[in-house]
C-alpha cells in the first residue's frame, strides 16, 4: 500500500474510493480494511487517522514498491524502498536487454555444449596414437606396434590427469564487473 509521506491538510476527510487510490488499492480491499477496523465516520474516512491506523495494524508487501521495508539495518523509509525498486527493476530490464542481444546464454545449454566438445577432444586424443604412431614409427625407424602401445598409454594417462584437474577459473568479482563487462 502507498503510504504518503505528507497528508494534504484540504482533504482532511475522504470517500473510502479517494482512500483507495491513495493508498493504491482497490475500493474492496479499504472494504476489508473497515472491517478490520480502519476508523469511519458517516461513511468518509479521517486521512490522518486513516493512515495512522494502516501504518500500525497493516503488515507492508513483501517486495512492494511502496511498501516499508525491515531490515538488519533497521527500518528504510518510503523514499529508500521506492529507490530500491528503481534499482531492482532497472537490472532487470538490463538482463532482458543482454537476454535480447543474445549477450547472456543458459546455463545448461553451456554445460551440454562443453561436455559434448570435451567428448569430442576426449575420443580424438584417444584415437591419437592409431592415426599416427605408424607415421611416427616410421620417422624414428622404430616398431610401429610398439610406438603406437607407448602413444595410446602415454595419451591415456594424461586424459586420466586431465580428468581429475580442476579448472582454474576467473574470481566471480572480475566476472561481475560493475559496469556490466567482462574482461
């Protein structure tokens, strides 16, 4: 609900339509509220104890944009919330903008993509030593079997090492540049 931070002394009483859009809902939910216990006299609503009573019996959205928010900090006001929303909703429309330009891939797609493609450098490596330990046999004058056995078990156990590698990635603060760029 859209609690204002100034009450405008002219309209000291309202309709409860007029308390509704002040506090951005809908007439049904002022309604509720009455019923709840939101003072009225003679069907027009006193905005000052209106919205005294709504501050203290009404609990803020969750996430909403007008809303009062709690945190460890303690309470941010109407002005704090309103900005964090502008934030919140301004990265939003960034991410859909990167989404649009194809700038951001999905996560499973990528992990689909280089399984694949270290299968693929996997089975190539392995094929390694039969497409060319006779050529190199051959360069060395020495027994094609042989040279292909030590290439296949040579190659086998470096696909072992590389298999228990972990990767070395970028620090997640060089990734998440704040000005939205990668190095």
């Amino acid at each position: 609900m859209n609690i204002p931070d100034q009450i405008d002394p002219s309209t000291e009483r309202e309709s409860q339509a007029a308390f509704a859009r002040r506090l951005g809902v809908t007439r049904p939910r002022v309604n509720a509220l009455i019923k709840a216990g939101l003072p009225i006299q003679d069907g027009k609503i006193n905005v000052a104890e209106g919205l005294r009573w709504v501050s203290a019996n009404i609990a803020p959205r969750r996430g909403g944009a007008n809303s009062a928010a709690t945190t460890e900090i303690g309470k941010i006001d109407l002005v704090e919330a309103r900005r964090l929303k502008i934030l919140a909703d301004t990265q939003m429309v960034r991410l859909q903008i990167s989404r649009e330009a194809r700038d951001l891939v999905d996560r499973r797609s990528v992990a689909l993509a280089m399984a694949g493609f270290s299968r693929l450098i996997r089975d190539k490596w392995i094929n390694f030593g039969n497409r060319y330990g006779q050529q190199i046999a051959a360069a060395v004058s020495a027994d094609p079997a042989h040279v292909m056995a030590e290439i296949d078990k040579a190659v086998r156990l470096h696909l072992d090492e590389v298999a228990t590698a972990t990767a070395s990635l970028p620090m997640p603060e060089i990734l998440n540049a704040p000005d939205g760029t990668t190095p």
